[in-house]
C-alpha cells in the first residue's frame, strides 16, 4: 500500500518512542504536522523561536526519558535552530532534527527556502541525511537515531522533501528497529588490571567526573568508597556525584574550583577521570594539570592524550568501564582511614566557604548563597535546575548542591546565552512530576524570555529566578580585573513584571534578603496551580566566585612579561585617573 513520507515519519518516530517535538510549522513541514497531530503518543509543541525549540529538546534529552525532537522549517528555521543544535553538538546530547525540504520533483531553481541545509549542519551535527525515497523514510530516521545515541551522543539531521511528505509512495518493507545502544566496554583486561593498580597503590587518588559519568553514580560511588578518594566534578557533571556524599569535593579543579576541591585535590597523585575531555571550563581554563598517573574514561577515543595525557586510557560507556574497573580493583586497607581525613577536610572547607559567603555584605540587595540555601531548603532531592550563560552559572555550581543524577543541566562547552529559559519548559515537559527552577541572568532572559508563554499554554509549573544586576556580570568581572574598567556590558531597563504579565506568569520580587524565603514560598504555591513564575532577583553580584578569579589569574599568568606589564600599568593608571 502506498504511503506518503509524512505518515511513515509519524510511525518511526512513535517506534523510536520520542513523546515531544518542537518547532513551527510552515509551508515544508505541514504535512508532518498533520500527521503528529494524530498520533496518540507524540505531542508537538510550539514554539516562540526554533532556537528555543532546540533548547527544549535539548533538556528533554538530558532529562533522560526520550529523544528530544525538532520538526522545523528548511533554512530560517536550520539558521534560527543552529545555536541549540551547535550546543547539543559539543555537550555531547542526542538530538533528532527533522526538516522538510524544497521539491525534488520539479527541476525548478531559487525555490523557496532553497539553500544547502547540509553544508550549513555538518559541523555541528554527527550525521546529515536526505530523503530521497519513501523506501528510506523509516530506515533512514532509525539509522539516524542510532547514530545520534550511539558512541559519544549528539544531534542528526534528516530532510524529507515536501513532494515526499504530499504525494504517497511504496514503502518498502519497514525494517525493524533495533531499540537503544546497549552499554559497552572496549577495554582489554590488561589495560583494567593496569589501572586497578596504579589506584591501589596511590597514597592520594582522586575521582574528577563530566557529564560522562552522570549515569555511573553508583559506580563512580562504589569505587570513591572502596578507595577512599575525593570527588570533583566539571560544571556539565555536577549531578554525576551527589553533594550529600562525603566524598564530594565539589566543583572544579585548581585554583578555580572551590576550597573543598583545591585542597582535595592538592596533593592528588593518581587521578581517575570519567566523562570529561578536560575542556576550558572543567580545568578552569587549563589552570590544573593533572597527576602523571592519569586514567581516562570515556566513551569517544578522541579525547584520549587531546590535553593531557593518560598512562590508562579506557574507552567504553561509563558504567560499564566502571563495573569493569571494579571488579579487578582489591580492598585497599588504608581507604577507611583515608576517607574519614578526606571527608573531614571537605566539611571543613565547605563549611567555610559557605561562612565566608554569608558574611558578605549585599548592601541591601540578595546574598546568592542566602537565596541558594533557602532554595536547595525547598528543593526535593529529585528536582531540576536549570541555569544558563553568566555569572549566575557558577555561582550555582559553587553554592547550590545537587543531589541526584541529572538534577542539574547547563550549556557548557558552546555556553550559548538564552539556553535556560526553554531548556527550563522541556525539562519539565520530560519530567512533569519534578519540581524543575531555573537560573538565568537579565542578559540571558532578554534572549529568550518570551518563550515563557509556551509555558504558560503548557501549563508548567516552572520557577524561573532571573538574577537582576542590569548588567553582563560575568564579562564585566572579566574585563574588570585586568582592565580596571568595563565596556559595553551595561543592559539597558527591563520591566520584568512586565514581561511576566505579557507572558500570562505569575510574578514575584526578592528585593533583599529578607524576602528570599517568603518570596519562594509564594512562587512555589503559584507554580503548583500549573502556572509558570517569574521571580525578579535582585541579586547582589559583588562578590566573585572562585571561578572567575580564578580562571583571569591563570590567563594573566600566561602572557610575557611585558604583556603582563603593559595590562597591569593599564589597570592601575586608570585606577588612579578614574
């Protein structure tokens, strides 16, 4: 029986089992559509902008339970998309993007929206396909798939000309779909064996884990345990160790990380590292060199020896090469001991920071770690956070604790602006039964808060705190520290009630620190009726976190010497001149 590329795209897509797809539709994908529409578990979502659309599916990826899954317009809708897909390409996130396409039937040129989609995505995409018979519909959008989840995951992309989609054709036999990529370690026994005892023998392991790790918890905990080591993690891989463990040190590595993971890590002189590739951002922007006795896993051998290199590297899925690792690894007599020293000292220095913070003076606006404590107070273990670009990113990383796998998800290695706001919407589209907050600066709200009102037609009880300086904060404690000024980093007035109210959220204000729990007792009560919330945080960034200070020493500690003198005469000239 002949069909047309529209419905067998439906039928793929519901064997796949994705639950979502986000877009707009347009004059190449209306046939697609249609037929979503009728189908009884995919639910499309629209969408203010294809580059929220990508945010949303991003989210719904990292939150584990589907796909995530745009149906978009050829070119504009590629162009206004490509920064999320950019995003999920680095991070490593699965992500199907369907397109429709120009006519292939007609011999015509300069048709509407004809452009080459393929040369535009190669870069940021694993794998580009196009449709050319209603034969490869299903064997192509399965291909796709597996492509997009197998190895180091990340976004596809698939063209169906619209001509597909309207006139029906032979199918063919529909294949049958091989369902997920199993878990699978590459590694010889020799190489397990090997590092089981360079960890063994170490006097101070340590475990550093990415977002690699984030569904190797309890492997990642069983072996912390048996070795007695600490854990940091990278900013993506906040959530592949829960900060309710002893042995979480904390973020970071370095003069960038927090006290609890610098000291943990001082004296480190075998470093098991899972699921980072020892980006910018994880090492503090190279500020931290790893023990000699290095051993690296990760499912993607390219990052093997890339930055650092490792006696062991072990290639395979993180839970496999973990158990693997464990199953070789013997008691190790000193770890008890180790352990309870280890843990001690991360307390300790935990708790000092978290002094050292509320003893800052907001000058009448809001302490960040005074918001973060009473919010993580609110929080279930099982909620989300979702943050975006900015200052406020590392500030949660420093002061907010996650306590369960994915219950934090940021854009890290494209580190795109505007990623909150709709990654916040399909977090909790993926996961409706979980409290899910966002953390977004006023820069990063401007970009794409108006997606706020697929929220509301959603009806999604999302928080979203917008962190409220009026300015990039970020860049402008960059600039500031070696320049002694700041440049065009100041935003211009934002009426965020406004925004709220055009949006159809509820709105609530935390002026200072006084109002910071009575103000999330009554965004969370707005949230439960199903309405999304905008909270105004009048946030007091004055105080810099360990990252950004760090990270601006260790590049100014690169440049030569008369470089060095040159930027900081500049600094202290202009100090003194104003």
């Amino acid at each position: 029986m002949s069909r047309t590329a529209a419905s067998l795209l439906r039928e793929a897509l519901e064997t796949v089992g994705v639950r979502y797809t986000f877009g707009i539709p347009g004059v190449h994908n209306t046939e697609i559509y249609d037929e979503i529409e009728s189908s009884a578990s995919i639910t499309p979502v629209l969408v203010a902008d294809e580059g929220g659309g990508a945010f949303m599916a991003d989210a719904v990826s990292r939150s584990g339970t589907s796909l995530g899954t745009l149906v978009i317009v050829p070119a504009a809708g590629v162009t206004h998309a490509a920064s999320g897909i950019a995003e999920a390409y680095l991070d490593g996130i699965p992500m199907l993007v369907i397109s429709g396409g120009i006519r292939r039937d007609t011999g015509r040129r300069y048709q509407l929206h004809d452009v080459d989609q393929h040369a535009l995505l190669k870069p940021i995409t694993k794998g580009t396909w196009l449709v050319e018979r209603h034969a490869d519909v299903i064997p192509t959008l399965y291909e796709a798939v597996r492509v997009a989840t197998s190895g180091e995951p990340g976004p596809v992309f698939v063209e169906i000309p619209v001509n597909l989609q309207l006139i029906a054709g032979d199918p063919g036999r529909t294949p049958a779909y091989a369902g997920p990529v199993p878990r699978e370690s590459r590694c010889t026994g020799a190489d397990l064996a090997h590092a089981a005892r360079l960890l063994a023998a170490a006097k101070s392991p340590g475990i550093f884990v990415g977002w690699g790790a984030v569904d190797a918890t309890s492997e990642v905990t069983a072996l912390a345990e048996r070795l007695g080591a600490p854990v940091s993690t990278t900013l993506q891989g906040l959530s592949a160790f829960p900060a309710t463990h002893p042995l979480h040190a904390g973020f970071c590595l370095g003069r960038a990380a927090v006290p609890s993971a610098e000291n943990a890590f001082r004296d480190c002189d075998c470093m098991l590292a899972v699921g980072t590739r020892f980006g910018e951002i994880a090492t503090g922007s190279y500020g931290y060199e790893p023990p000699a006795n290095l051993i690296h896993v990760d499912i993607n051998p390219a990052v093997f020896n890339a930055n650092y290199p490792a006696q062991v590297s072990l290639e395979g899925d993180a839970g496999a090469v973990l158990a693997g690792l464990l199953a070789v690894l013997p008691e190790v007599p000193q770890a008890a001991a180790r352990s309870a020293s280890v843990a001690a000292q991360i307390a300790k220095d935990k708790a000092a920071y978290q002094a050292e913070w509320f003893a800052h003076d907001p000058k009448g606006r809001v302490n960040p770690a005074r918001f973060f404590s009473a919010l993580r107070a609110r929080l279930a273990d099982d909620s989300v956070v979702v943050v975006d670009d900015g200052n406020h990113t590392f500030l949660t990383a420093e002061l907010m604790p996650i306590h369960r796998p994915r219950g934090l998800i940021s854009p890290t290695d494209f580190n795109c602006m505007g990623y909150c706001v709709p990654a916040t919407i399909g977090a909790k589209l993926a996961q409706p039964d979980k409290p899910v907050v966002g953390i977004v600066g006023d820069g990063a709200f401007r970009m794409t808060g108006l997606e706020l009102a697929t929220a509301t037609a959603q009806r999604l009880g999302v928080v979203v705190c917008v962190f409220n300086d009026g300015e990039l904060a970020q860049i402008a404690q960059a600039q500031q520290i070696p320049y002694n000024r700041k440049t065009c980093t100041v935003l211009g007035p934002l009426d965020v009630a406004g925004v709220a109210q055009a949006t159809g959220a509820a709105f609530v204000r935390i002026a200072n620190d006084g109002d910071v729990e009575r103000a999330l007792e009554e965004a969370f009560a707005a949230a439960a009726t199903g309405r999304p919330v905008l909270v105004d945080v009048l946030v007091d960034y004055s105080k810099r976190t360990r990252f950004t200070e760090g990270i601006v020493k260790t590049n100014l500690e690169r440049f030569d010497l008369p470089t060095k003198a040159r930027l900081v005469g500049r600094a202290l000239w202009r100090r003194v001149t104003g």
